[in-house]
C-alpha cells in the first residue's frame, strides 16, 4: 500500500477505508491515522539476507548441499542432502527448460540446409514489431514452411514444384529470393540494401543466413510487403496467409 488510495489489487486498502468509514459513522469525533511502517532497506540482516538471494537466483546450476548424518545399524554415515531452493531460482528455470525443448523441437523438425537456429533467444524486434501477416510470411519462409511450389508439392497440394510465374522447374527460397524474373525489380532494391547493411552480395548468400541475419530484417520485409513470395499466387490455386 503505497498510498491510501484504492487501485487495482489493493483489496487491502478497499477494506480499510471502509471500516474508517464505518467507525466515523458510529463514533463522531473519532480520529484515525494511518501509519506506514518502515521499508526493510537498510536494515543490516535483511540486506544480507537479500544478498543471498541473489547469490541463488543468479547460480541455477550450484545450489550447494549440507551434510546430514545418519545411523545406519549403529554407525553413522554422511549422506549429501541438496539444500532449498529460492522461488527466484525456480522461475528462472522453468523458462531456460522451456527455451531448450522449443530449440530441441524445433531442431528436429527443420532441415540444417533450410533452417538456422538464431544464437539470442530473443525474437528479432523488427520482425516481431511488424503486422501479424507479415511477421507470420516472414517466420514461414524462414523455416521452409512456406507457401512455395517445392514445400507444396512435398504437401501433395501441387502435382509439380515448378513456379507458377516463370515456369522454372522448381521454386524454392533460393528462386523466388533471386532469380524469378516476376519480382526482378524488387530483387534488385532487396540485395542492394543487403550489400549495404553487410557488405556482402547477392552470390555471397544462401536464404536461411540472410533470414537468420538481424540485420537483413527490415530489408526481407520490405521485400516481402511488395511480393506475392510466400503467398500462393494465381497461378499456385488462390492465396493463402
């Protein structure tokens, strides 16, 4: 309660002020303060308290063991015990454990040669700070999961991989990104930003590390926003997002 005032979640205060409501009623006349009692800070054993804490919130892998002895027919052994954990400790963990399933999941569903595993567990900001459907283009392409001739022909939802706009043989990421003259012109614009950001160019690239790239993010998206890449074109039997 850091004021008087009810908020949400201040039950506490609610109730309070009504029974200062209800004695004034009964008893006029009377006075009623309300005190705040001191915060914990500076007091010698919390602060020592809180700083082991810390200790334990920040060293999940290390939680130390007391040794406790015990009689075992007459004699007596020592036998490691693992000491409490902290609540801060165990919801750290459960994210970390999470993190490693969805990376493991996400390992064996994907192919290396398509898909490669961002280094930071954090999603790109730019990506995810862009429109749903885009972001969602964005996340399908990346993982080969996309609206492309080879994965719908891989479906059994085409008869054949080939592109739906220049007839080349097989559509993929690499097409579509490259060499499909539909969207030579943004192509163009895509790889020469690209060369900007990276210094690298067009030839110097395969798909999974430009979409694994931080930095080629905006750019991929631009791409994206002024292409029918990674949807179904006409050709491909109506759109899909």
């Amino acid at each position: 309660m850091a004021s008087d005032e009810p908020g949400p979640g201040k039950q506490h205060a609610i109730h309070a002020r009504k029974h200062i409501t209800a004695l004034r009623r009964v008893r006029a006349g009377i006075t009623i303060e309300i005190r705040w009692c001191r915060a914990h800070k500076g007091v010698a054993s919390n602060e020592k308290a809180d700083e082991w804490a810390k200790i334990a919130a920040e060293e999940p892998d290390t939680h130390g063991v007391e040794w406790l002895n015990y009689d075992y027919d007459g004699r007596s052994e020592v036998r490691a015990m693992p000491l409490p954990r902290s609540l801060a400790n165990l919801k750290r963990e459960i994210p970390e454990k999470k993190w490693v399933e969805a990376r493991q999941w996400a390992g064996g569903r994907t192919s290396k040669s398509k898909y490669r595993m961002p280094k930071s567990q954090k999603p790109d900001g730019v990506v995810a700070g862009s429109t749903k459907r885009l972001a969602s283009r964005f996340y399908q392409i990346k993982t080969g999961y996309c609206l492309t001739g080879q994965y719908l022909n891989w479906t059994k939802n085409r008869p054949t991989p080939q592109c739906w706009w220049c007839r080349y043989p097989n559509q993929t990421r690499e097409h579509l990104f490259k060499v499909c003259p539909e969207w030579k012109a943004q192509q163009k614009i895509l790889w020469a930003e690209v060369r900007k950001e990276t210094g690298k160019g067009k030839d110097r690239w395969k798909i999974r590390d430009l979409l694994a790239d931080e930095r080629c993010g905006q750019t991929v998206l631009d791409f994206l926003s002024t292409t029918d890449v990674g949807r179904r074109g006409a050709g491909g039997g109506g759109r899909s997002e």
